[in-house]
C-alpha cells in the first residue's frame, strides 16, 4: 500500500534530535496571555505565534497550564525550523458560534512539526449544538472545528485532547505524512456533525492508540484520501469508522488505500463502512483492509451502502445508481455483537457492482430475540475464505 506508517513518526524524531540543542522557547505568557479562563489571549497567542515561526533556532511555542479563552488563531508557515508545540494548558473557544468564521484554531503551511503536552482543545460546543444548522437551514460548514490541519507535511500530533467542538473536531485537508497518537476525543453521542478526525485530499494519514468518543463518524476518510493508516483506535458512540460519503460532488478525487487495523467499535450506529451516494459521478475507491476488530453492541458492523442518503428516504432507491467503482476490499477476523440482524450488509451500486470483496473469518452475533443475525448482499462479487457468523452467500455481480 506504499507507506509506511510509522516512517513519519521516526523521521520527526530523528528532526527532534538534530535542533534539540538549537531550541528557542516562547511561551505565550510573556506575551500577555493569562490563563484565567477570564481575559481574551487571543492577540497574545498572535504575537507570540509570529515570533515563533520566525525564529531559525527550533521554536517551541509553549501554553502552560492553565484555562486560555482564545478567538480564532491561524499557525500559518511556512517557518524558519522546526515547530514544537507544547500545549499543556486548556485552549477554551467562545460558546457563541457567531463569534467565529467557520475557523478557530488553524495550523497552516507548516512543514515539520509536533504537538504535544497533554493539553485541550476545548470547543464549548452545546450552544452551537442546539442551533444544529446543518439540520434545519442546510448550512454544513459554518461552525468552527477544533483544530484545521492544512497542507501540513511531516507532522506528528500526540497526547492532546479535543473536547465538545462545535462540529468536526479535527479536519485534515491536503496533508502529506501526518501521525495522529494518543489522541482523545470527546462529545456526546447525540452532538451533531462532530466527526473525530476527518480528512480529504491527504496522503499518509496515520491515526494510531487513541479514543474517539463522538456524535458522528469516529473517522471519516473523504475523496482524495491515500494510504491511511487507522490502528489501535477505540471508538463510539458515534457512527464509526467511515470512509466517505462519496460521490456527492464533480470532480472528486479517487480514495485508495486505507487499513483499519486492532481497532474497538462500542455502541456505535455503524463499525467499519463505505457510503456512497446514489446518481454520484464516476470515481473509484479501492485497497482497503478491514482487519482484527471487536464490535460491541454495534447496529450495522460491516456495511458497505452506495445508497447513502440520509434525508432522502425511499426514494433514494429509484434514483440512477452510484458511479462509484469499489473494489479490493477485505473484511478480516471481526467479531462481536450486532444491534440489528443484518450483522454484514453490502450493498453496491447495480450500476457499478463491487469487485474483489474478500470476506474472510467473521463472527457477529446479533443481540435481539427475533431470530438469528443473517447478511445482505446485493450486487457484488465476492471471494469468501475461513468461516463466517452470519452465514454470507457469494453472489453475482448483478444480482442480488
């Protein structure tokens, strides 16, 4: 699947060794910033940030302990070094989601960089939740996430949490060679649109030991997604790990190449997915390896669905199928329980059917009492090895 994913995580180490004895510290206190939870910090992490980035030793940009209420801050680059970001204080947002314009905290155009500290990102995002924009006037993008990464290269993101952001908690766009570690991520299960950790038109996106507890997908892998790399991840509620939706807009980037890998799905609404939509354009996502994982009291564990529509109802069905084209799939040595009956469901496009789906040792058994749990499966081709629990039936490309 090309690259490794932890030569990113060596390399910056390797980076860290070589300025380690050049490092410059510029902590935002003495910049004006008081951590009281109280006074706005805002131009104090500004100036502080300028500074920084500036400097040709190795910076590290320090927020100590403390709560910091801080606006919207953009990191952009590219620096002069090395970024080390040592957030160990709590970074607290405004409740008020007219206060930001689709950004808060922003890191832009840096070229190798580590954030770390055991520090927060905290959205305060309850008040935004209830006004849940997306449902009622159809305005996805206009609250903040927690932290934007774009066109970052050669990052390494560890022990750092994200809290109650007011959508997506993190957003990766355009970035090569990023390592999210010990990670954790919290809202509650019935906040809106707050994806863990998604990411778009990215190439070595490692997210690795963390625990995503959310509203919406755990992970979520858009268009032009390449070798992504999701081990040791625990997760839910929320609604899994995903991999779109795909296929809503022109011109869309291929997905190709993704592991999900020794990972935990609880009470979750879905455990390893690809959604598509229907009457989409034509692009393709292929290479991907669903392998050693535990789903506990999931409703859909294996679902593969190119008639994602979740606001059109039935009459998604009628509408041109999905262009779509999934194949090289591989679901492996996933076990656990199922909410509904339909433990595996994979449902492709009559359009474009599935090519190359591998079903190999699965064991789901579903909670309920209304019978066993059993599979659908519906235009695709599969190869089956090893045992499966519910029983699957290997069915032709155009049939269901």
């Amino acid at each position: 699947m090309g690259l490794n994913p932890y030569v990113g995580y060596f390399s910056l180490l390797f980076l860290l060794e070589v300025f380690a004895a050049e490092a410059a510290d510029f902590n935002v206190v003495d910049y004006g910033a008081v951590g009281d939870g109280v006074k706005d910090s805002t131009q104090a992490f500004i100036d502080t940030w300028k500074l920084a980035c500036a400097s040709k030793a190795t910076p590290s940009y320090i927020v100590p302990k403390g709560s910091f209420r801080v606006g919207q801050v953009t990191f952009e680059g590219p620096c002069k070094g090395f970024m080390n970001f040592a957030i160990q204080g709590n970074i607290r947002a405004e409740s008020d989601p007219s206060k930001f314009n689709e950004n808060w905290i922003v890191f832009e155009k840096i070229k190798g960089m580590q954030l770390s500290g055991g520090g927060t990102f905290d959205g305060q995002g309850s008040v935004a939740w209830k006004k849940d924009l997306c449902k009622q006037e159809g305005k996805c993008n206009t609250l903040p996430p927690n932290a934007r990464f774009d066109f970052i290269e050669d990052a390494l993101i560890t022990d750092i949490t994200s809290l109650n952001s007011k959508q997506f908690h993190i957003n990766i766009l355009s970035c090569k060679n990023i390592t999210f570690s010990s990670v954790t991520i919290k809202a509650p299960g019935d906040s809106p649109n707050t994806d863990g950790i998604h990411m778009g038109s990215s190439n070595g996106v490692n997210i690795t030991n963390s625990v995503i507890a959310t509203g919406d997908d755990c992970v979520s892998i858009g268009p032009g997604s390449q070798n992504v790399y999701v081990v040791g991840v625990t997760c839910g509620p929320g609604h899994g790990i995903s991999v779109g939706s795909l296929g809503k807009y022109k011109n869309e980037e291929d997905v190709r190449g993704v592991t999900v890998r020794n990972c935990t799905i609880t009470g979750a609404s879905n455990g390893v997915r690809i959604k598509t939509w229907p009457k989409s354009p034509a692009s393709e996502a292929s290479d991907f390896i669903f392998d050693d994982i535990v789903m506990e009291n999931v409703m859909n564990p294996i679902n593969i669905d190119q008639i994602y529509c979740p606001d059109g109802g039935s009459s998604c069905e009628e509408m041109d199928p999905s262009k779509v084209k999934i194949s090289d799939v591989t679901f492996n040595n996933i076990r656990g329980t199922s909410q509904t009956r339909n433990a595996i469901r994979i449902v492709c496009s009559k359009g474009v059917p599935c090519e190359d789906v591998r079903i190999g040792e699965v064991n789901l058994k579903y909670t309920g009492s209304d019978g066993p749990a059993k599979s659908v499966v519906e235009f695709a081709d599969l190869i089956l090895s090893g045992s499966q629990v519910p029983p699957v039936t290997n069915s032709a490309p155009n049939s269901s």
